[in-house]
C-alpha cells in the first residue's frame, strides 16, 4: 500500500512542461506578475535554469517599468526562487528584486514597491 500511494506522490508531481506553460505567476506576498511563456534549460545538463515570465501590464506598473508600446516584457526567474506550483505558480522574490531583473528605472523612488 505505501508502494501506491508513493507512486502516485510521484505521478502528480511529474508534469509536462507544456502543462505549466500560460500558468499564472505570483510573489508570495501575492502580487499577480503575469503568466510563463518559455523555459531557460541548460542543454548541456537538460536542466531547467529558470522561466521565462511574461509580465502583466499592471506588473510593469508595480515594478515601475516603462510599459512597450506593444506587447510585454518578460523576466527569467531562476527555479530556486519558485516556491510552489499549484493552480498558480509562486515565487519567492520582492518587487524590488523583480524591478532590477526587468531593469527598472527608479529614480526618485522610495524603494516602498509592497
């Protein structure tokens, strides 16, 4: 019995990666960041490096970035820094951390993003 229920552990943690792909992506302070779009893999190793998420326009408001004319911007979060993966997958980084990530001007700024 704990031979079933070990693999079934097992089964519901393995996913496809196009499964995750368009998931909604959020801070654990449960800011709403946007969706993943691409994985970063190191070919050499076949490991998964990172995401590649792109931003909501109302994230790159929160991060105080320029907002492109069309389109978004995407962000690499490494996958030391997901925390979950549910409904929804949860990352452990700051607004602030995100804002340097995406390259954020923030001149002027208080640095109070939370």
């Amino acid at each position: 019995m704990d031979n079933a229920a070990a693999t079934k552990d097992e089964a519901m943690s393995d996913r496809k990666a196009s499964e995750l792909l368009g998931k909604d992506v959020t801070t654990e302070s449960g800011h709403d960041l946007g969706q993943l779009k691409d994985w970063v893999i190191d070919i050499a190793s076949w490991k998964v490096k990172g995401l590649s998420v792109r931003l909501s326009r109302d994230a790159l408001d929160l991060i105080h970035v320029k907002k492109p004319l069309f389109g978004s911007q995407d962000v690499v979060i490494a996958t030391g820094d997901v925390v979950g993966i549910a409904d929804r997958i949860v990352i452990k980084k700051t607004i602030d951390e995100l804002a340097q990530l995406a390259g954020a001007e923030t001149q002027g700024d208080d640095g109070d993003h939370a």
